[in-house]
C-alpha cells in the first residue's frame, strides 16, 4: 500500500491526507505520516508528518514522549519561521498540556497559535486554532470567553462547508451553554448537533451528542433522561475509546449518587478511577476522587472517605493553585505570548539539553527502582516472620483428613490468617479458626502475628480450650499489649470464627465463638425445625451460627464471648472464613459478591469433594473478581465431618 502511495501521491499531498485524516481514520492517518517519515528527505515535511504521528500517539497514550516530539516540531518550525508549522505545532501542544492538567502552558499554546493563524491564509487552520482556544477557555471557567471562541470556529467551518467538523463545534458550544447554566440554549445546540450527525451518518460524532445531552439532563436532575443517554452513549462508544468511556462512567456515577445508591456509584466510580489513571487525565482523575470521597461517605465508609478527600485535595492542588490561576487570568487578559519567554527557551531546548533531561529521568527511575527493591525485601521478609508464626500446613493435613484451606492475601503480607492445634486432654479435639485482623499488608500482618501468638500461648501454654474463654483470653492479652504502649483507646484487633470439635466414641460435638465473623454449617436434609438463620435447597441446608458483634480487641462493650455447643453429623460441611470473599467488588456490574450468593454456591457444591469445592471456590472468587482489584486479605477453611 505505502509503495503505490508513494508512487501516487506526493510528499505534501501525503502529509495533508495525513493531517486531513487523524479525526476520521487515525489508522490511514498513520500510515500517510509514516509513509512521509521514511520517505522524504526535506525537514520541514518530516516534522509536519511528526507532529501528525505525535497526536495519534498521544490520543492512544497520552505519554509525555509525544509533547517532547511536538515541542521538537514547533522549535524547528520557529527556526525556520514556518508559519503554519508554529501554528499547527502550537495547537497540538495546547491539547496536549490541556489533557495533563496544566491550563496555563495550554492556554499561551492556543493563544500563538490564533495569533499565527490570523496571518496565513488557512481558513481550517483558523477553525482549528479558535477551536482549541475555546476549549482551553472552557477549563478556566471563562464560559463566555470559550462561546466567543468557539463560535469564530464555528463561523469559519460553516464557510468550509465541513459538517463533521460544524457539528463538533455545535457541541462544544452547547456544552459550554451547560456549564454557564443557560441550560435550553445548550438543548438547542446540542439537538442542532444531532440532526445534523444523523442526518450525515456521522457514526463517529453522534455518541459525542448522546454524552452531551446526558450531562445536560444530569445537570437538569432529569436523572432517567440522562441515564439513558448515557446508556446510549456506552452502547455506541467509538472505537471503544477510553476516554469517552471514562466520561460516561463518571456521569453514571454521579446520578447514582444522587439517588443514593453509594454501593453502585463506588463500583462505577472505581472502573472510572481505574482509567484516568491509566490516561493520566489529571482533572477528570480529580473528579473521580472527589465523587468517590462522596459515596464512600454516604456508604458510612469514613476512613475511606478521608482517604479520597485527602487524594482529591493533592490533585487538585496540582493545577488549580492561585499562582497558577492568576497566570491564567493575566494570559486570558493579554491575549499574547510576550510574557511566555521561559516557555519559548524550553520549545527551544538543543538535543543535548533534551539527552540530559532524560539521563536525569532516568536516574531518579534507577534510584526508585531501587527502593521499591527495599521495601519489598522488607516486606518479604517481613512475610517470613509471619508465616513462622503461621502453623505449618502440613499438620493440616494430619489433624484433618478431610478438609480445605483457601487462603489468598491481597499483597505480600497478610492481615488474615488460619490457624488450628490439637488437644490431648481428656478428651480427644482439635480447634481451627479462620481470622481477620484490622488492616492488610504490613499493619494487619503485625496484627495478625500478635494475635496468632496469643492463641498460640492461650491453648499451648495456659491449656484453655474452649472457644468463648479462648477468646475472653486473647482478648485481654491484646488489649493489654497495646495499654503497655500508652494506647487505651486503640481500636484495632481481630474478627475471628473459632471452632472446637470434640470426638468421642459414638458422637461428635462441636464448640464454637466468634467475633464478628459467623460459622456456616452445611448438613444433608430437611431441617426439622425452620428458622431465620437457615438457608436450604432441594437436597441441603445451611445452619448459620451467629458471631457476638464484637472485635477480640478494644471496644465500647467489653461483655465475654459467647459459647454454641451443638452435635455433629457425619457427613456435615463446617466452614470458617473472612469476610474477604463476600465483600470482593466484581462480576458484570462491578459490585460485591455478598453473603446470599456466597450460602447458595456452598450449597450447590455439596456433591463435590473437599478439593472439588476449594478449586470451585477458588474459580468462583477469581472470575468474579476478573479485572478489579482485589480489595481485601481472603482466608477460608472448610470441614467436612
């Protein structure tokens, strides 16, 4: 293709379908500017098809290499005094810092680019650069500067006849209309957008319209007006680009938490966080932290809350400091370039000045690398020291012939943990529990190692045995820890189900305590006795013995834990587990997995073998949890009588 082409078509040809093209085919777009790249032997030809190559890259990664290519392009062109070349190169670079956050760099970009455009007889060249400032406007807030703007592009693509290109100015105008509140000024041109998309067959634009008209009705609080357009939006994405689903996810995040459906918003809002940081979209990676702080708030989630505040704040901080926007008033007031001359040196920057600017990048790099190989040796070793604490698996194996233990931690170290031991004393029994210490990573894994270490020394060494005086026990061990560190009012402990079983000839009985979390019970057959804490099928059913909502640690009510004691039967399933699996955050919607589910698959899986069901377990939690993160330790143990 690109031999015909070259045979065809001349080098400047090539260079403007390539330049013509990036809106509506970025594929062919690439290969005219590569085509020219390899092929042409004057500079000025080259760098144009550069600054092309330069703004497909950079819609795909937005990586900090396509600026230095595009800041390269103008330096040469301002040597040569290429007006076009500034102008073209000015408006790329304006997009660029426009998506990095840093409006002041983005609006001295647009403005030289408008005031070189106003000298060359280019009217697309005009369209574009108005465009661009109109946009950069938008971000200041300066609502009426960006119609100003925008509508001189829209003038001048009127004249060009470019319908494509008309009715991304409609849009951009009626979303400015949107943010200055004159809300049935933007429907006007937001509907003027539309017919003329549909009637042009402009597959590509008409979402973009759908995504406008949604954040209108958003802004109306015409909530199930707007969801459908955003639905409509999401249906028809153009080539799945990320950016545009990033902006859906947001607004659908936003009606969700204004009907208070802070569950749904932060499972949104967490698909949404995951792209702009991927995009490194500085003002929109704000937004969704700001919108998460929300809903984790409303969702009583306060500590995460905080969290997301305080990150939203940095961000924010980032660009939107009041030097930063008195910069941008005084540019927006000027409306020149004269004051920008630090910026024009860095445009101007030799190749070596650019060689040392990357050799010292790539310094800092080496030197992060290598603390981050610290702090993993650290926390590996740290790993270490949990897992001597840990009982060995392999006495597992001997204490319980048949039986499973799943346990996933969400980072090296973990604040969950198993543990379990025999007793010989008068009679034969085994204890097991399945516990969930405050806090993941380092802080819950001490966590973990101090209350390990006090059931250890409870049942090894004060031969206490039974579940609920265990736990008294650990209680009071832990508590007194940290009362030695001055610390009387620290919250933090564990959530534990411990379980005793205690054999004898003819029967087996079993003991159990718990804190927070509970013990599920899987038997064979009807229940005789219905009751609400009992879940069945056709074949099975499942008994739910509660736990005492109470950590083993500091807590306003310090009552003793309280003991169950029931018979066994063969056959029964005895499950002990973290609330890890149950609050995973995935599947299609990008929500939890949730205790009811979690009863029905246990019952669904009771035919199977112990090592059936851990590998179906496993399976279950893996591809529900997909691509989220997971966002808590996992630890199960089941029993089978």
């Amino acid at each position: 293709m690109q031999e015909n082409l070259s045979k065809t078509i001349s080098i400047v040809e090539l260079n403007n379908k390539a330049w013509d093209s990036r809106y509506e085919d970025r594929d062919s777009a690439m290969v005219f500017a590569m085509e020219v790249k390899e092929n042409a032997t004057n500079k000025s030809d080259i760098y144009y098809a550069q600054l092309t190559i330069a703004q497909l890259l950079f819609w795909k990664t937005n990586e900090s290499e396509q600026l230095v290519m595009a800041i390269e392009a103008l330096s040469y062109f301002e040597k040569t005094n290429d007006l076009l070349g500034i102008s073209r190169a000015n408006i790329i670079c304006a997009g660029m810092y426009d998506q990095y956050g840093q409006y002041e760099k983005a609006m001295h970009h647009a403005v030289a680019a408008v005031k070189i455009a106003e000298l060359i007889e280019d009217e697309n060249n005009k369209a574009d650069t108005y465009t661009q400032l109109g946009q950069i406007y938008s971000r200041t807030h300066d609502y009426e500067n960006a119609i100003l703007a925008l509508t001189k592009g829209l003038d001048k693509r009127k004249k060009l006849k470019d319908d494509k290109a008309i009715a991304s100015s409609l849009n951009l105008i009626a979303r400015n209309y949107v943010l200055g509140k004159k809300y049935e000024k933007a429907k006007m041109f937001y509907e003027e957008s539309l017919s003329l998309r549909e009637k042009i067959g402009d597959k590509e634009g008409i979402p973009w319209t759908y995504l406008g008209l949604a954040a209108l009705y958003s802004e109306r609080e015409e909530w199930e007006i707007s969801f459908d357009f955003y639905k409509k939006a999401e249906r028809s994405n153009p080539n799945s680009d990320q950016r545009f689903e990033l902006l859906c996810l947001i607004g659908i995040g936003k009606i969700c938490l204004s009907q208070s459906f802070a569950e749904d918003a932060i499972a949104v809002l967490n698909k949404a966080l995951s792209i702009a940081e991927r995009l490194k979209i500085i003002s929109l990676e704000s937004e969704t932290y700001q919108l998460l702080a929300e809903a984790y708030e409303k969702n009583g989630e306060l500590l995460r809350a905080l969290f997301y505040y305080k990150t939203y704040n940095e961000l924010k901080q980032k660009f939107l400091s009041n030097e930063k926007v008195n910069m941008l008033k005084h540019q927006q007031i000027a409306f020149s370039i004269e004051n920008a001359e630090k910026e024009a040196e860095i445009h101007r920057l030799k190749n070596v000045e650019l060689k040392n600017a990357f050799e010292k990048i790539a310094l800092q790099n080496y030197q992060l690398e290598e603390k981050n190989k610290e702090i993993t040796d650290s926390i590996t070793y740290a790993k270490r020291i949990q897992d001597a604490y840990l009982p060995e698996k392999k006495l597992f194996n001997e204490l319980f012939s048949n039986a499973f233990l799943l346990y996933k931690p969400k980072d090296i170290v973990s604040g969950d943990f198993y543990w379990y031991a025999k007793i010989n004393s008068g009679s034969s029994s085994v204890l097991f529990a399945a516990a969930d210490c405050t806090g993941h990573g380092v802080p819950g894994a001490i966590m973990s190692v101090i209350c390990c270490n006090a059931l250890n020394e409870v049942v090894n060494n004060k031969n206490i045995y039974q579940p609920d005086l265990i736990l008294n026990e650990v209680r009071n061990m832990v508590t007194s820890a940290f009362k030695q560190q001055g610390d009387v009012t620290q919250k933090d402990g564990m959530d534990i189900s411990l379980v005793r079983l205690i054999f004898s000839d003819d029967k087996m009985k079993l003991q159990y305590a718990g804190a927070n979390n509970p013990l599920w019970i899987v038997r064979k057959g009807k229940p005789v006795n219905m009751a609400d804490n009992i879940t069945l099928t056709d074949a099975y059913h499942l008994i739910e013995i509660k736990a005492d909502k109470l950590p083993v640690g500091n807590h306003e009510r310090m009552t003793p834990f309280t003991l169950h004691e029931m018979d066994v039967e063969k056959g029964d399933m005895l499950y002990s587990f973290s609330d890890g699996f149950a609050d995973q955050f995935g599947g299609p919607f990008g929500k939890k997995f949730k205790t009811k589910p979690m009863k029905e698959l246990l019952l669904s899986i009771q035919e199977q073998t112990v090592e059936e069901q851990q590998t179906i377990l496993y399976n279950t939690y893996t591809d529900w949890k997909s691509n989220f993160e997971q966002i808590d330790d996992m630890c199960m143990i089941g029993v089978r009588v």
